[in-house]
C-alpha cells in the first residue's frame, strides 16, 4: 500500500537501528567513516541502556533513537532529492512548508518494531571526493548471506550529514521518488503533503503513549 509503512526510512535509518556491533580496519578508518561509526555507536549505547528495556519505556526508547539519529540527515537535500523535478514545481513557501511535513515524517518514521535483530555491522571502507562521501559496509547475517550498505553523505557548514543511503543495492531516497511520485501523479503535490501528514499521524498513534 502506497506509503503504508517507512520502507525508505528502514534504509536510511533502520540500517543503524539494527546494528549491535562495528567493526572497521585502522587501515580504512577515516573521516566520513569514523562518522558513521560514531553514529553507531551512540545507537548503540541507547539501545543497551537498562532502563529502557521495558515494555512502557518504548516510547522514551523511540524517542532517543530519533534525537539520535534526525540531526545526521540532511532533511533538506533529501527533499529535494526525493521530489526531483517536482522540487524546482512549487513555490519556495511549498519548498518550507514540505520540509518540515517531510521532517515529522521522518521523525515518525524513526521507530523500533516491537522485536527487531540486531546483526553486526562491518564497515569497511570509505571515499571521498571534496564535500561528497560514501562509506560502505556489510551486515553480516547469520545465514552467511552479507548485506551490502552505502552511506552517502555530504559536508554542511564542516559537519558530515547522511543525504542516502542503500541496503543490498536499494536506495533510500529512489524509493521516497517512487512513492512521491505516483502521490502527485494520482492526485497533486498537496495531496502528497496531505498524505505524509496522516502517514505520519498513524505513525505516532502505533508508537503509542
């Protein structure tokens, strides 16, 4: 169903969030890649901490992870990413308005199911062209079947912020496109900002109290 679940975000995000462990040669280490596993790891230490282990503490649980991981993406370039040729459509007022629709949804988007597995993440190793990175890695599963990732990202104003990123190949932002796209084409670029504000709304309702 169109937009019924974060598919995108479970690329973008999820990849983190099921992370229990990074490993990274020194040889490779570097800056884009050290951030991403800094991100990691401060995943990480959310998700082991004893007093939000509880049922009743999801939410607060949720909650972290997502003032954890908001700040690393860059909204704003995967909007325009996403929206591709619809971006330079709509007024600047439209641009602002979409963004920040965009934001809450992805906020809402950034949530642990209510069992998840935590395989290892191995990063391995990273390229950098000016202000433009990418860093990749695997999941190691346990049936021996490695999942590539890619992190892209891109430097705003000295700091790394994640822009994309793929799991086994899919892109986080071609699949946002897709789905954007066949909203607008359906109905209008209104209807999608209407459509992610109730995804959004339905989000939160299932996070819970």
């Amino acid at each position: 169903a169109l937009l019924s679940h974060a598919t995108a975000m479970w690329i973008m995000i999820g990849t983190v969030l099921m992370s229990c462990w990074i490993a990274a040669s020194p040889a490779d280490a570097g800056e884009a890649l050290d951030f991403v596993k800094a991100m990691q790891e401060q995943y990480l230490q959310v998700l082991r901490d004893p007093t939000l282990q509880s049922k009743d503490k999801q939410r607060e649980l949720n909650d972290r992870l997502r003032d954890l991981a908001m700040p690393v993406l860059d909204v704003e370039e995967m909007a325009k990413r996403a929206l591709a040729k619809h971006w330079s459509l709509i007024t600047p007022a439209e641009q602002t308005e979409f963004i920040e629709v965009f934001r809450n949804y992805l906020g809402a988007s950034n949530r642990l199911p209510t069992r998840f597995y935590t395989p290892i993440l191995v990063l391995e190793r990273e390229k950098i062209e000016q202000e433009f990175a990418e860093v990749e890695g695997y999941f190691r599963l346990p049936d021996k079947k490695n999942a590539p990732v890619v992190y892209r990202l891109h430097l705003v104003d000295g700091t790394w912020k994640v822009y994309e990123s793929s799991l086994r190949g899919v892109s986080s932002v071609e699949v946002l496109r897709a789905q954007f796209t066949r909203v607008i084409a359906k109905s209008s670029f209104r209807g999608l900002i209407n459509t992610l504000r109730e995804r959004t709304e339905e989000m939160e309702k299932e996070i819970g109290p």
